[in-house]
C-alpha cells in the first residue's frame, strides 16, 4: 500500500515541469550585437556581459575556406550594431552557447542559408525550413554554391586541421 501512496504522489511531480512548460512561448533574450566573429558567430552584450553566440542549426565557411570573408561581411551587413533577438537558446557539447538570431526582424540562421553564405549543418539542423533555403541557393548558384564542388566545414575541419 505505502509504494501505491507513493508512486500516486511522484507521477504528478514528474509531469508538473512538463504541464507548467507546455505550450509556454520561447524565451527571448534581447541583445546587442557588438562583433561579428565570422559567419555563423557573434559577440553580444546581453545586460552588459559580452556573450559569444553560435548560429544554430547552421555552419558557415572557417579559415582558409572559400566564401568566409564573403560570409563574415554578409553577416556583419545582417547585425554589427544592430539590436538582436536571441531564441532557441541551448548549448553545444563544447559549452558554447547557441541560438537562432534575428537583427531587425530577419532570422539570420535563415537568411545567412538563403544567401548562400552558409550550409543547413546536416543532422543538427531541426527547422526544415533551412533544408529547403539551402536546396534553392544551390539550384540559384548563391554565394559559396556557385563553387564547382564546395566543401561543408564540418568536412574541411577533417582535411585542413
């Protein structure tokens, strides 16, 4: 009787986070983007703490690969200056932080994608939206597409370490 009496009061207090969250719109944190890193990252002061941001979802051209300078000033061009909305935010297994970005309304995973300026980074890509962007880039030949055979970073990493 007494595991009954107890298992009746754990089951409710296992759920509660869940009914409390449900249907809970996103958190978002307002920012101000003070650098551009590179294509898929930034530095922003959230309350005065200078924070480095990862686009989620998405990689950009790194080092010495084709189209990162073309992708830094196409995200610099998005959000240096610009006030931003931080949402989705989580961490990577490296601890840093990630998030899906918007600078004046635009969602720059998004549009960084669209322009061709940035890969929809395979299995870590949720939103199947930016599947899509990134198919018509490439069928539109954009940015780092209109490369014979341009090489994902995560791939570049293992050629160039």
């Amino acid at each position: 009787m007494r595991s009954t009496i107890i298992a009746l009061v754990f089951v409710p207090l296992v759920a509660l986070p869940y009914l409390v969250f449900a249907g809970k719109p996103a958190k978002i944190i307002h920012a101000q983007v003070v650098q551009v890193v590179d294509g898929d990252s930034l530095t922003v002061a959230i309350d005065g703490e200078m924070v480095r941001v990862r686009l989620a979802e998405i990689d950009a051209p790194e080092g010495k690969q084709p189209f990162t300078i073309r992708s830094k000033q196409s995200l610099t061009n998005l959000c240096l200056w610009v006030p931003a909305e931080l949402s989705s935010i989580s961490k990577d297994q490296y601890g840093r932080t990630l998030a899906r970005v918007k600078c004046e309304g635009v969602d720059v995973n998004a549009e960084q994608v669209k322009r061709g300026m940035a890969w929809a980074h395979g299995e870590f890509t949720k939103d199947p939206a930016l599947s899509t962007l990134q198919e018509e880039a490439r069928s539109a030949k954009r940015g780092l597409w209109s490369d014979k055979s341009p090489t994902p970073p995560w791939i570049w990493r293992t050629i160039h370490p």
